[in-house]
C-alpha cells in the first residue's frame, strides 16, 4: 500500500479520468472523500487545462490526477477520410445533415503539445497520468522534476515493461472489460485482450512498479478483489457516470439503466481506436461497415462527434460516445461522496481487519 500512503488516500480508489464526463466537481469530490480524483484533459488546450487545474486545487487541498492523451500523430489520408465521410453520408442524411466535407483532428497528443507540457510543469499536478503510451524521455523527466507522481495504462505485459523502463511510479493495469478506449499504445498491434485479473496477477508476478487494477470495478467487492491479486488500488469509471457530478448527459444517463447496460461492445468506428461503448445505434453500425477504413484516431472523432450532434439536434441520442465497462448493470446513481462512503463500507466487509 505504498502507493496509497504516498497519495494520502484514505480508501485505495482512483476516479478514472473520463474525456467528456469527469469533471472538476467530480474530481473534487472524491478528493475529499478520500479517493484520488482525476481530470481528463486529452480534449482541452492548454489555457483550459491550467483552468481545471486551479478549479480543483480550489475546491480540496488533497492530491488529484491530471491525465493526458499520448497517442501517435495521426496521419492525414484524404482519400480514405473522403470514402470515410461518403459512407456516413446516408446516416447523416437520416437527420437532414451532411457529414464535414473535410476531417481534422478535434485535439493534439501530448507528444506534439509543447505548450500543455510547459504548462503542465508550471502547475506541477501531483499526479500526472498517461493513456496510449508514452511521453518523451524528456518530458517524463521534466514533469517528475516538478514532483508529479506518473501513471500509466498499459494493457498488456509490453506495455507495462515499457512504463518500467521509462521510470514512471505505477502502471494502470487495463482489462479488456474496461469503458472507453484501449490503452493500448498500437492500436494496429495485435491486442491479447487480458482480462483485468490475469493482467493484474501478471504484472505483480514481474514486481518493481505497483500495479491499479482497472477494468469492470463497480463496488467494493470488487476493489476488494484487485486488492487481494496484488493491486495496490482500484481504479474505476463506469461506477462515477451516474454520479450528479459527472458530464454525462440525460440519454447517456438512460442508457446506462437500460438494456444497453447488459450489452457493452467494442467499436473503432466512433473514434478511430478500438474502445467500450453502450450497445446504441452507433455501434450497430459496426456490424454494417468495415473498421479497416476508419481514419486514424482522433480523425474518426471529427466525423463522430458531427454525426451525434446531427442525430440529437433531431431528438435521436444514439449516437453519443457512451463509453462504458461490462460492470455497468451495477452503476448507482448517487452523489460520489456518497459512492466513496458506499465502496469504503463495502471493502470494510469484504476485507476484515485480521483478528
């Protein structure tokens, strides 16, 4: 439980960062339940970045997580993003629109973000984490120069060794069951798609880094498990969504009580990445259209993110980014000072201090 100690946690839980859903608020109000809060930041600019930053260390004085994007820089290829755009035409037609007659990256990767990684040192967040891969030698050098402790996701032993390699403090260990996108550093890479325990069982097996299990974590049982095949934490998304602090929208919301919940799938198309959705009416079409030609992530988002707009400005919510993990059946909706009371009792109960 090091880790936990050095993060001053009074229960071994991280807030997943979720781009689009977490928030300030809900960061804040983990911190200061005695979880460790995240912000998700891949989709922001710098100014706004550095104006979460100071909204969270307003609202606690408790460390929190600042996770960022490390993805490759896309490559632009006109004729597949036109053909990408020609074969969502007649679904963006269902809702009177036209799909953008060009596609562009919505954000930077970190990698080429000289600008956040100033700033980010600046600011010096306690904590500092990283999905799709890693930053360079350098930057990991600054960002620790200012103190920030360093996560990131690896989905697979490679992975992992390459976050070893490169100094960081702890590995998120991301199951296959896990909401929103793969971690996974090549996308075009053959994924093994472990499981959380056999990758968390793994990963403790190599020792060196502490490893956070993540991946359909939805109570305190389950932390319990993690804790039990050598995590050092839990990390969990999909169990803050419903929380009122939480971006999700009203129809995200739904969906997350409703059928879709039994029925999460994997889906390239919405983003250009392999990531969990809800069952809607946009990962359907994965059935209908070739994943091979999607653009390269976050090119694909340009398209996603028009087509759900269209669809909901014509009352259709179908369509949304509804990342989600195979735990969702067990969300609760409830304030998340009171879900990190909730899951705190729960693994009291599930772990018994030793007579």
């Amino acid at each position: 439980m090091e880790l936990v100690a050095r993060l001053g946690l009074d229960v071994p839980i991280i807030q997943a960062p979720m781009a689009g859903t977490s928030t300030p608020d809900l960061a804040i109000a983990v911190c200061n339940a005695g979880g460790l809060g995240s912000v998700a930041v891949g989709g922001a600019g710098a100014a706004d970045v550095r104006a979460m930053i100071a909204a969270v260390r307003a609202g606690t004085s408790r460390p929190f997580n600042v996770n960022l994007f490390v993805h490759r820089t896309p490559v632009a290829a006109a004729s597949r993003e036109s053909a990408w755009i020609e074969t969502l035409r007649p679904v963006f037609a269902q809702f009177g629109a036209a799909p953008p007659p060009a596609l562009q990256a919505p954000y930077r990767s970190l990698a080429d973000n000289p600008e956040m990684l100033a700033m980010l040192v600046e600011r010096a967040p306690p904590v500092v984490s990283f999905h799709f891969g890693l930053p360079s030698a350098d930057a990991i050098a600054a960002l620790r120069g200012c103190g920030s402790l360093l996560l990131a996701t690896a989905t697979n032993v490679e992975e992992a060794r390459a976050i070893a390699a490169a100094g960081l403090d702890a590995i998120v260990a991301q199951g296959i069951e896990a909401g929103g996108h793969r971690g996974m550093f090549d996308p075009a890479a053959s994924d093994p798609q472990l499981g959380v325990m056999p990758l968390v069982r793994l990963l403790v097996r190599e020792g060196g880094l502490p490893v956070i299990a993540a991946g359909g974590i939805m109570d305190g049982a389950g932390v319990a498990a993690a804790l039990d095949l050598g995590a050092a934490a839990a990390q969990m998304g999909t169990a803050f969504i419903a929380c009122p602090e939480s971006a999700a929208d009203a129809a995200y919301r739904a969906a997350l009580t409703g059928p879709s919940a039994h029925r999460t799938t994997m889906t390239s198309i919405i983003s250009g990445r392999p990531a969990r959705a809800l069952a809607n009416r946009f990962t359907a079409l994965s059935a209908q259209l070739d994943e091979r030609q999607v653009p390269d992530y976050p090119i694909a988002y340009h398209a996603g993110k028009a087509l759900n707009a269209a669809a909901s400005a014509r009352g259709e919510h179908g369509f949304g980014a509804q990342w989600a993990g195979q735990g969702a059946p067990l969300a609760r909706a409830m304030p998340a000072a009171e879900l990190i009371a909730t899951l705190k009792a729960e693994l009291a109960a599930a772990r018994p201090p030793a007579a």
